[in-house]
C-alpha cells in the first residue's frame, strides 16, 4: 500500500476450463516507472494484463489503482480509471478517420471538432502527432499504434499497458517508441510493456516481473538483474522444472543421433529472404541446410521468424529472394491443425485423399483410400473410430497422429514439425516425438516447439530465431545448461 | 381448408397439374438449385443466379430468333451453348472481381442481376424487339427452337430432363472424381486445402463460379426454348432467389435438389390455383416458403451446434 502505487495486482489466479493460466501473480506498478513483464508464449503475460483492463475477472487475487481496491467489470471500467491498454491486434476501425475512432466508445454527445482539438492538443504535448482527419486504414502501421496510444490519452489514461508494442515497428520506430514511454513516465505516467524481447526490457524498463507458466518467478528493479538471471527466471533454471511431469521417454536423446545424419542435403535455403505484405522484414537472409537423417530443431519465440522458415522449407511460403531448394512434397504438420491440416468436418478417409486433392485426377477410388486410411490408424495408433467418422469427433492427439501418420507418408523426403504437442497430453505427446524420430531414419526433419526441452530432447542440432534472423545453437559443454538456449531466444549478447 | 385444398389440386390434382404445370415450373428452379449448389459448396456465395439466368436467356433469344432456316436439332443445340457461355460468361464478371480487385460476390452478384434486367428490358425495346415495335418483347421464337417436350400433349420439356441428368452428374462429380473433391474441399476448409491440399485454391473456385454461371444460364435458355418461346421483360419471376431457397432446403446436395425443386414448383404452380378457385392471395404461399426455409436453416444450425458440443465431449 505504499502510496505511489499506480497499478497493483495482488494475488491473481485465473483458470481457463481446467487450465490454471495465472497461479497466485503479483505485480506491483509504480507511478512515474517503466515496468516490464517478461515470459515465454502462454506465461500469463497477456491474461494478466487483460485482468487489469478489465477484460477478465480474476478467480481470486484483488486489483488496486492509486492504492484503491476496485472491482473492473468490463474495459470501460478500467478507462474510467485511468489504464489504458493497446493490443497486440488494434483495436481500430480501418475504414473510419483517426478523430472518429477516438471518438468511438467515448460517452456523451459525440462532438467531433472538440475531439480533433484535443488529438491536436495531445500531439503537441505528447509528439505524438496524428492528422486527425486521416483514414486509419491509409496509415502506416507505426501511426496506427500512435493512434491506439492517442486513443488511450484522450480518455484520461495514466497507465498504459502496451503489449509487445514493438512487434510490429522497425527497429528504429520501436526505439522511438519506447524513448516516448521514458518521457511520458517522467511526467506522472505508468508504463506497462509487455515483451519477449529481453534487451528491450533491460534497457528501457525500471523493473522486471517474470511469469513462467502462470507464476512469478522474478521480480526486481531492472539494475538488480543481469541477462543470466532473467532468463533463468524465463525458462524455469538450469535443470529441468520440478514441474514438468516425467515425459513417457526415459532417456533424453539430446545432442545425439548423429551416427545416422548422411551425407546427402535435402532441404537449402540459399540467401532466402520474407517480406509480409506490408513490406516488413519477417525473415533477413538465411542459408541453410538439413541432411537426410538429421533433425533440425527450431527454437524462436512467437514473430521471430520461424513460421517463416518452416512454411519456406515445407514449400508452403514463396521466398521474396534467394533460393530456397527443396523436395517436390515435404511433409508439413501445421501448428493450427483444424485449419491448416484437417477438414474437421469430413471423414478420416476423406481426410486422408485430402493429401492427394491438388495433384489427383480423374476417378478417386475411396475404397483404395479408405483401406490406405485403415492402415495408417492401425500403424500409428490413432484411436477414436473407424475411417468413416468425421475428424472432429477425435480428440487432439489423435487427430495428430493421424496429421503426422499422413504427413511422413506423403513424403519419404522431409518432414516439417511446427508445435505439434500444444495441447496434448503426456502420451500423445510422447507418441508424436517417437513418430518425428522415426521419420528421421529415412528424412530431413525440422522440429520447432515452443516448449525448449521438447527440442533439446529430440533435435540432433539446434537453430534459434530471433528477430527474423536465424542462428545456429552450438550444443553447450554442461548438456543441462540451458542458458545459451535462452540468451539466443531472448536476444541477450 | 379449401385454400390447401385449391393449393393440392393445382399442384397434383391432374395429369395436366404435374406435367404441366409442377414440372414445368420445378425445371427452372431445379437448374438453379444445382447452380446455387455449385457454388454454395464451394464457399461461393452467388447470389447471382437470376442474372446469369436472364444472361442465358437473352443468348439463347438471339439465337433461336436466328434460327429459322437450321434443322431443329442444331437450333436446340445451338441455344443450350449460348445459354451456357453466356451464363458462364455473366458469372466470370463476379468471379474476376473477387479474384483480382477482392470484390465480395454477394455484392457484385446482386448488381449483376439488376444490370441483366434493364439489359433485357432494353433488348425488348431495341435489337430483338418484334417487328411491329409495339410490344416490349421480342417476336416468337420460330418452331425449329422450340424445345421438344418429354410426354405428348403436355408442356414438360427437355430442359427437366436435363435438369435431372445434371444433378446425377453433379453428385457423381463431388463424390467420385478428383474435380468434385477438390470443389468440395476449397468451400469446406480453404487453408487446409491450400496447405494440406496443395489445391490451387483461386482458380477452383473460379472454375466452381463458372460452372454455376454456366449452369443458370442453361436455365435462362431452357426457359427461353422451352416455356416462353421469346424473350420479354420478367421472364422470370425471381427463380434465382427462389433457387436459394431451393438449394439450402436440399442441404446442397444435388440428388435432394430434385425433390426441393419440385416441391417449390408445386407451391407456385398450387398457389396460383389457390388464388384463382379459393380467392387466397398467392403471397400467402410465399410466407409459408419463407417459414420453411428458415425453419430448415434453424433446424441445420441447431443440429450443428449440439454435434459440435458433442465432438468436444468426445
């Protein structure tokens, strides 16, 4: 209860259907700091700060502003007391003007002249400077997030929550970005910035609160931590987490494998460069090559560039330059499978012919496929009915192993793993990385997941992405260090 | 009662009621059915078919008035090809827009079919107008275009014959060719069949487009060779919209689109007795339409909801 407490979330749970995504959080933001929070994807980062705003009610734990306990029943209420927050997504209309979106969800008469007047006001308090008149949709992406930030000051806000603010922003804008956030602390206001970038954290915040699967694992003032300690706080120390049930695997495979790597390159990126459609850099140029027999694991954090890498690899993402040389079919296990893998309407041997839709022609022979499909769920363990029952009616893991089971039979060649066990329990996890070890006795494998023991656990040799660039992972001399992992993860020197 | 009664008797009641009448007035609908089918399973929203309709019909007018001097045979032909490029033709307006300029179908469809209305009434009134330019229609096709009938003495013709062959085509297509399958599968999930797939998603759908356009405007001709025998305004008294109705009332699929046609059919053709013995107004019938089709969207999405909470139990 010390009086300059801005924002305070005092011992927060919060369970989504069975899954505890905040477990007893706290964090205490103080007026006049920058204050980062810090964590792996699905840390709890997100949910905490949407509890703050209002957005979802805490299971237990209490929320103080100014030192005061409110109750936030929804966003509007979170305004009324000064947050603010700006999305990863805007929350913008496209086809209105700066002035009418800031206008929009303001209570009383709508007066759009005052509302110009007070953006006007704004950026020349602020710099943060936006023609009022402009159509969101004509503006770049780094004036839309000044536009959500302008949003937030003309109703007041003192504390904004700004959630990886720089994921979207070149370089040079995300610096601009958070030397604005400085300047706007300085006078009376709270930062809360939500990232995984651990340079930006170190170097612009005054503290650190670290989440690690819904816990609070660090918190300090910024000087009081170097490099090594938040990323132990990150990825849960040295050792594997006392949390992390016992994998059906007894013995990790770490680092090994290489008896069996040939000799013969089957997949190669050449210089290969990504742009998005707006023209930002999501992958600078990367070579790269992967070897029959070997498993490339892939570690990044959401937006560093590895959807990229593998969608290039798996022949499902056209390069904007460079080369990138690969077989006619690679195998490709999506990590949104509903929608990327399957048709969750149609049937498993529908789903199965759905393999062969672009390069099949003439008559299908269903029985052919239908006895194919048989094969494959008796081969691979897929339970949950015969081939003639709609996929959705499976549960997650086996309408995994089926993606996979399908996948490796596509292609003998290569094989692309995006996150394959969200979700999944322990043995359909276990199942899926027996079935990508195995593809490698006869295929260049890529592996990423977001979870880091995953990787190190069945990849014969590790590349991190960070900020659309990808480096290689040297195995490090202690084979339960897991610092070198992380400091590439997180950007770290 | 003596209004279902009128209703049943002008649907059924005779041999003159169904030959004449029901099927005579189920075959437009039947055609569009599997148009709006066509392009419904594949994630195309057409709302398009009465202009690709009236499109067909207005080529297969222009042809047929020409047609005089050609065996029948080769004017029949002639007019079913007409019907078919310029309903495919029409279509391919709609299917470009969404392709390269990201122009929403239900939008561009709907005015496409305004535009091929006053295209006709200004066809009517300018180069296919009768020749003593009084009427706003065009002159009687000459009897070589006429479409010939299926059972003697009644007005049922050639276009439900085809109508029935086209929906066996149709679902023999989408259950047992690679073609129908990847139609299908770019409306049921277009990112899996892109990726999964490796279907080429946008020039699927653009063929789906095409081959509904292509389908309605064989409608527009059937009704043209078959009914009308010429061209004038309100050709068709909005079977493209009905046909939706149609379409979703068979779930899509081409085999029920028969029976859903048919039953269509037989509320206009009974409506209208209805009117005329029973003194009911026929919009009467178009309020029941209306209550079944959306009973029946009602009833599909209910269905859907409890098997989706069902999966997940599983």
């Amino acid at each position: 209860m010390t009086p300059h407490e801005a924002l305070t979330l005092d011992g927060i749970t919060h369970t989504f259907g069975g899954h505890r995504a905040l477990d007893d959080a706290t964090c205490m933001v103080a007026r006049g700091t920058i204050h980062a929070l810090l964590g792996e994807n699905g840390a709890g980062k997100t949910t905490l700060m949407r509890i703050a705003f209002g957005m979802l009610r805490p299971d237990a734990g209490t929320i103080r502003i100014d030192g005061a306990q409110v109750t936030l029943r929804s966003s509007a209420d979170a305004i009324t007391r000064g947050i603010g927050m700006v999305h990863q997504h805007f929350m913008l209309v496209p086809a209105m003007t700066v002035a009418e979106n800031v206008a929009l969800g303001t209570p009383g008469p709508l007066d759009l002249h005052a509302v110009r007047d007070r953006i006007r006001a704004i950026g020349a308090a602020t710099g943060l400077v936006v023609d009022p008149d402009a159509r969101v949709r004509d503006l770049p992406v780094s004036a839309q997030q000044r536009v959500e930030i302008v949003k937030a000051l003309a109703r007041d806000a003192r504390t904004l929550i700004l959630d990886e603010p720089t994921a979207v922003l070149t370089p040079e804008q995300g610096d601009e970005l958070l030397q604005w956030t400085r300047r706007f602390a300085d006078n009376g206001g709270s930062v809360v910035l939500i990232t995984h970038k651990l340079r930006e954290a170190r170097r612009h915040a005054d503290e650190i609160t670290v989440l690690r699967r819904g816990r609070v694992t660090r918190h300090a003032m910024t000087g009081a931590l170097d490099d090594a300690a938040i990323v132990e706080a990150i990825t849960g120390g040295q050792r594997l987490d006392g949390d992390v049930a016992p994998r059906a695997t007894p013995h990790p495979l770490r680092h090994t494998a290489t008896s069996n790597v040939g000799t013969e390159v089957v997949l190669a990126l050449d210089g290969t460069t990504v742009h998005d459609a707006r023209g930002l850099t999501r992958l600078h140029p990367t070579t790269l090559a992967v070897r029959r027999g070997e498993i490339l694991g892939v570690i990044g954090v959401e937006g560093a560039g590895q959807r990229e890498l593998l969608r290039l690899l798996a022949g499902r993402l056209a390069p904007t330059a460079g080369r990138a040389t690969i077989p006619a079919e690679v195998g490709f296990v999506p990590e949104d499978r509903l929608h990327d893998a399957v048709i969750p309407e149609l049937t498993l041997t529908e789903n199965l012919a759905l393999a062969e839709a672009g390069r099949a022609h003439g008559w299908l022979r269903w029985s052919d496929v239908a006895d194919r499909t048989a094969a494959l769920l008796t081969a691979d363990d897929v339970r949950g009915g015969g081939v003639d029952v709609q996929m959705r009616t499976l549960s997650g893991g086996n309408q995994q192993k089926f993606v996979l089971g399908r996948e490796r039979r596509r292609a003998s060649e290569a094989l692309i793993v995006e996150n394959p066990t969200r979700g999944l329990d322990l043995q359909a996890t276990a199942r899926i990385l027996e079935g990508i070890r195995a593809a490698a006795a006869d295929a260049a494998v890529v592996f990423h997941s977001t979870d880091l023991e995953e990787v190190l656990r069945v990849a014969t040799r590790v590349v991190a992405c960070f900020d659309g660039r990808v480096r290689e992972v040297p195995p490090p001399a202690d084979p339960d260090d897991r610092t070198p992992y992380g400091r590439v993860l997180l950007g770290a020197e | 009662m003596d209004a279902l009664l009128a209703l049943w008797q002008g649907a059924f009641g005779s041999a003159y009621a169904i030959l004449s009448a029901t099927l005579v007035r189920a075959t437009p609908l039947l055609l569009l059915g599997l148009s709006v089918a066509t392009a419904f399973r594949s994630g195309i929203l057409n709302i398009g078919a009465e202009g690709q309709l009236l499109a067909g019909a207005m080529a297969a007018a222009a042809v047929g008035l020409a047609s005089a001097e050609w065996p029948s045979a080769i004017a029949v032909v002639a007019m079913i090809v007409a019907g078919i490029v310029a309903g495919a033709g029409w279509a391919f307006i709609a299917a470009a827009l969404r392709r390269w300029f990201g122009v929403l179908e239900v939008i561009s469809t709907i005015m496409l079919n305004f535009l091929a209305l006053h295209l006709v009434s200004w066809l009517v009134r300018g180069p296919l107008q009768e020749p003593t330019r009084t009427n706003p229609q065009s002159a009687t096709l000459p009897d070589v275009a006429h479409w010939p009938t299926l059972v003697p003495g009644h007005r049922l013709h050639l276009g439900f014959a085809l109508g029935l062959l086209l929906a066996l085509a149709l679902w023999v297509m989408w259950r047992h060719t690679a073609v129908g399958f990847r139609l299908r599968v770019v409306g049921m999930g277009a990112r899996a069949a892109a990726s999964a797939g490796r279907v080429a998603v946008d020039r699927t759908v653009m063929g789906a487009f095409l081959l509904s356009g292509a389908i309605a405007g064989l409608a527009g001709a059937s009704e043209v060779g078959g009914v009308t025998w010429g061209l004038y305004d309100g050709i068709s008294p909005g079977y493209g919209y009905t046909a939706i109705a149609v379409a979703l009332l068979a779930r899509l699929d081409p085999r029920a689109v028969v029976p859903s046609a048919v039953f269509f059919g037989a509320l206009e053709a009974g409506a209208a007795a209805m009117q005329r013995d029973a003194g009911v107004p026929a919009v009467v019938v178009q309020v029941v339409v209306a209550g079944v089709v959306l009973a029946v969207i009602a009833l599909d999405e209910w269905r859907r909801a409890r098997a989706v909470r069902g999966g997940v139990d599983a």
